[in-house]
C-alpha cells in the first residue's frame, strides 16, 4: 500500500467518519435546542473540516498529493487526534 493509500484510507474509514458522527452529534444538540453560539461554531467549524477532507480526497484521487505531503498530513492527523483524545 502506498502512502496516498494509506492516507485515502485514514481520511475515508477513520476521519470522515469521526467528522460525520460529531457533525451528528451537534445538530442532536442543536434540534434538541440546548445549542448556544459555541455549538453553531463548532458545527460551522466541523462542516469546513469535513469540506477540507473531501478535497484533500479529491487531490489525492487526482495525483496532486506526494509522499512527503501525505506523510506530513498522516503526522498531523494522528496529532489532532490524540489532543482530542487528551481533552
């Protein structure tokens, strides 16, 4: 498996998905109308990284995404997520 496959595989099996049940989660809030401007930023700000994931999709589908991009994207995912799970 190369990189930009492991990367696509990340993005499409762990990180949209993640995206998308969070991006569930708020809009239970938001229907359930205990939602405040924290929550309508969050799930703006959950929206965008979703959009920014399927682009990134997009450009490594394309070829437009090397092994040193895919490697630095791979590095900083796995950050993010471990500072989700710290908070």
């Amino acid at each position: 498996m190369t990189i930009q496959q492991e990367l696509e595989k990340l993005i499409k099996d762990e990180v949209l998905v993640e995206i998308e049940d969070y991006i569930d989660e708020l809009f239970e809030i938001v229907a359930s109308k205990k939602e405040d401007e924290n929550t309508k930023e969050e799930l703006s700000q959950m929206q965008e990284m979703k959009k920014d994931f399927e682009e990134m999709l997009t450009d490594l589908q394309n070829g437009e995404i090397d092994e040193d991009e895919c490697k630095e994207i791979i590095d900083e995912i796995n950050e993010m997520r471990r500072e989700d799970l710290e908070d």
